[in-house]
C-alpha cells in the first residue's frame, strides 16, 4: 500500500484535503515530513481495526452556500485518516476507471482518474466546461434537450449497493473494499449511506456508484452526457424526451436515488443553445470576450518546468479581454452567470497590479457583495493568491472590508466556511486591531477549525497570551 499513501500524501500537500475548505496546517506537515508521514499511514494500515476503533477519524461539517439561497453539507475529516481514507480508494482507482465508460465517447465527462507524478495530480485536465461544450454541440444535432440532475446525490449514495461495486473490482486476497466500508460507516456514524462531501476519494467512489446507470443508457441508444450528477439528454421528439426521463428515473431508484423535480427540464435544442451562446463555437473574430474567457484555460502549474511560459501564454491571452468589464457586467445583473464569473475572478492573477486593484475594488463594494454571494469564496480565495503583490492601498482595502462585514454583522459572516476563508486572509498581515479581533472572534467561536486558524495566526504574529 506504500506507493498509493505516497500517491494520496502527495495529492494532498499540493491541492488540499478539498476543493472547499481552507487548507488546514496539517497539509504543510504532509509536504515537509513526506516520509514521515507516509510511515505513519502504513501503520495505521497494520493496525486498522484497533486503531478505527481507538481513535475513529473526527469530521468537522459545514453548510456551504449553493447559488443564492441553497445549502449542503460539506466535510472535512481529520487529516491523517483522510489521507488513509484516499490512499485506500487510490489503490482501486484505475480497476474503477477501467470499468467505467471509456472517455473517448465523449459521454462521462468528470474525474477520470489518472495518476500524474510530475504534477501530483489525479485527474485528466477534463472540467465541467468541457462537458458543456459537448452538450452544446450534441445538441445541434437533435431537437430536444432535456437538462436533470440527482437529488441530494453524495448523501444518499447507498453503502450496501457501493460495498457491492467495489467487491467486484477488489481482488479476492485484498481487504481494501472492507476496509473502505468500515471508514465510511465511522465517518456517516454507522448510517448506511452517503459520502463525505469535498475530497477526491468520495469523487472516485460517486463516479463508480452511477457506473451500471450510465451503461444502462448507453445499451438502450440513449444519447446524453454527464458530469458527476448532472445529466443531459438529447432526443429527436418530446414523446423520446419524456420516456428518457422515465428510464433514467427508475435506474436511479434501483439505487434509491431520484431526480430533481424543480430541475428537470426539456427544452427545445433552440433555447439550449440560446442559453449557453457563450459557449458555442464561433468564429474567433466574432466571439464576446465572455466566449474568448470560456475558451481559456487559466489553470497553470507553477512548479512544472513550463511554468513561465504556461504563465506569460495565459497573460497574453487574458491581456486581449476585459475581465473588468466582464466583472462590471455581471454585477449589474440581477444574478451572475457563477461560470463566466468564476473564469473572470480566477483571471484576476494575470492582471498587471494596476487592473488587481481595480478588480478589487469592483470585488469588494458592499452594493456589489450582494450580488456576488455564490461566489464569495472564489473572490476571498482570489484576493488569497494575490495579496502579497497588491500595494499597501489594495491590502489595507481587502483588510477594512472584511473586518467591516464583521462589525456590521453581515450576512456573509453567518457561514462559517465565509469566515475560514476571511480568517486566512486577514492572518497574512498583522496588525493591533485584527489581533484584538481575533482574541474576540476565538472566545466567541465554537467552530474548532476556525479556532485553529486563529491559533496558528496568533502564532506566527507571536502573540504567545
């Protein structure tokens, strides 16, 4: 099992334990004390069973926002049992991945698993993007579209039904599925079912949970893409369209999984299409800036050997578009677009200082705070990776906000996940005021990750009482 705990400790040094939370201080001791902890995962292995029982992994769960109005519970378990926890789905993930529909099909758009050493990463560069896109060209070529997705999809994944998948894939001398099992039942406190929300691991296991679903439609001729509980479906007629929804409908409910009713749609491929314009493939010349911005990639590795190149080819790319007035745009809407929004946000690292800071201003209006609520968190995350290189003027500005939401008892600050990430910005720069706000925020708090963030700032800033 060494080599897949080497595989999910690497994982986690260099992306976090999630894609939600902040990361915890933990992720920095799994990249500094690598072997260390690899050796300490193998002996947890050796003594699974009393170790589970002794000291069970401990989660901290939080509602995390879901558009403008909606919640759902996101989770975060103790780091070295999540690293346990991954390291065991890693040693079966490539078996899941071969028993899933082969993505040259281009029909199964999310997590494909695939081990990159040089990057530490566990995924193929497949986005929900690319998954639109393909959806949008599908349906040129129908005349119905119809656009569902899973109820409550992680929480009601069923165990025994999993349990099941993963024996089939399991070699019969490997205590792997077990094992998976049983830190699954200790993590939802022996309920039958569900999968913690946020980590990689649970991704891979969602993937092989609607893995006979999705063959079930491609046996049956049924056109349609997904990306991990979304589904689209592509028909000629309506009388197609409703008898689709029909059979996707009773293959879920053998797995006690259901479709949301209030997100069910069929629409004609005219509306789809006029819909998602932004990203549908047109000539260069006379593509929107929000069409040019879809098209970009703006992840790049900064410890690859290509670092700089990949970094002044997306600049260049992100020079020729006004992600200012894309961003001024959309907070003049009602509600954003989140995905031109999110690309929008992410592009602000490639900016000249001068465009950070005024997107940061834009950003940080209390007017516009309103309508960028879903996307709160990118925007804090955002101002996190490009703090240390704004003047004085933008640092003092993203710090003044944020103390401000919290003397004005914003709403924002009613979700913890809000405060994490607001916590770790103010914790890069020290001053009087914030410690006095610390000390209070920490005695008031009963979250016990943000108090760990406090610890660790006041720690660094050596305010040792």
């Amino acid at each position: 099992m060494k080599e897949y705990f080497e595989k999910a400790v690497k994982n986690i040094a260099k992306y976090g334990d999630t894609d939600i939370f902040p990361f915890p201080f933990e992720r920095y001791m799994f990249e500094e004390k690598h072997e260390s902890t690899v050796k300490l995962l193998e002996a947890i292995h050796s003594n699974f069973d009393s170790d589970l029982s002794s000291e069970p992994p401990s989660t901290i769960e939080e509602m995390v926002p879901v558009g403008y109005f909606g919640f759902r519970k996101a989770t975060m378990i103790e780091p070295f049992w999540n690293a346990y926890f991954l390291g065991l789905v890693i040693s079966l993930a490539e078996s899941i991945e071969l028993k899933r529909i082969d993505e040259t099909e281009n029909t199964v758009f999310s997590y494909r698993y695939e081990w990159n050493e040089e990057q530490s990463s566990l995924f193929k560069n497949i986005t929900w993007l690319d998954y639109k896109k393909q959806c949008v060209e599908n349906s040129m070529n129908c005349k119905y579209v119809v656009q569902t997705d899973i109820a409550d999809f992680y929480p009601r994944i069923n165990h025994h039904k999993l349990e099941n998948e993963l024996k089939r894939i399991d070699n019969e001398s490997s205590d792997t599925a077990n094992r998976i099992m049983k830190v699954l039942s200790s993590l939802t406190k022996t309920i039958s079912y569900g999968l913690p929300v946020g980590g990689p691991a649970s991704r891979i296991l969602a993937e092989l949970a609607l893995r006979h679903v999705d063959e079930h439609l491609i046996s049956n001729n049924i056109k349609f893409c997904r990306y991990v509980d979304d589904y689209t479906i592509f028909c000629d007629s309506e009388s197609e369209a409703y008898k689709q929804i029909l059979f996707l409908t009773q293959k879920l409910a053998n797995d006690q999984l259901s479709l949301q009713k209030t997100k069910t749609k069929i629409m004609l491929s005219d509306e789809f299409l006029d819909i998602h314009k932004s990203l549908s493939p047109s000539a260069q010349d006379d593509s929107t800036d929000e069409q040019k911005l879809l098209n970009i990639s703006i992840r790049f590795d900064p410890y690859s050997n290509t670092s700089q190149e990949d970094y002044e080819s997306t600049k260049s790319a992100i020079s020729e578009i006004d992600i200012i007035g894309i961003l001024s745009k959309e907070i003049n809407k009602t509600r954003v677009d989140q995905i031109v929004t999110k690309q929008a946000i992410g592009a602000i690292k490639v900016l000249d200082t001068a465009k950070q800071l005024e997107a940061v201003k834009v950003l940080l209006d209390e007017k516009n705070l309103v309508t960028l609520t879903p996307v709160f968190t990118t925007i804090l995350r955002a101002f996190r990776g490009i703090y240390d290189n704004l003047p004085k003027e933008g640092q003092q500005e993203i710090d003044d906000t944020l103390l401000n939401l919290f003397d004005n008892d914003h709403y924002l600050i009613r979700v913890n996940l809000n405060i994490s990430y607001m916590i770790q910005l103010l914790s890069i720069n020290k001053s009087q005021k914030k410690i006095r706000f610390f000390t209070r925020k920490f005695e008031s708090s009963k979250d016990q990750f943000i108090k760990r963030q406090i610890i660790i700032a006041m720690s660094n800033w050596n305010c040792d009482y």
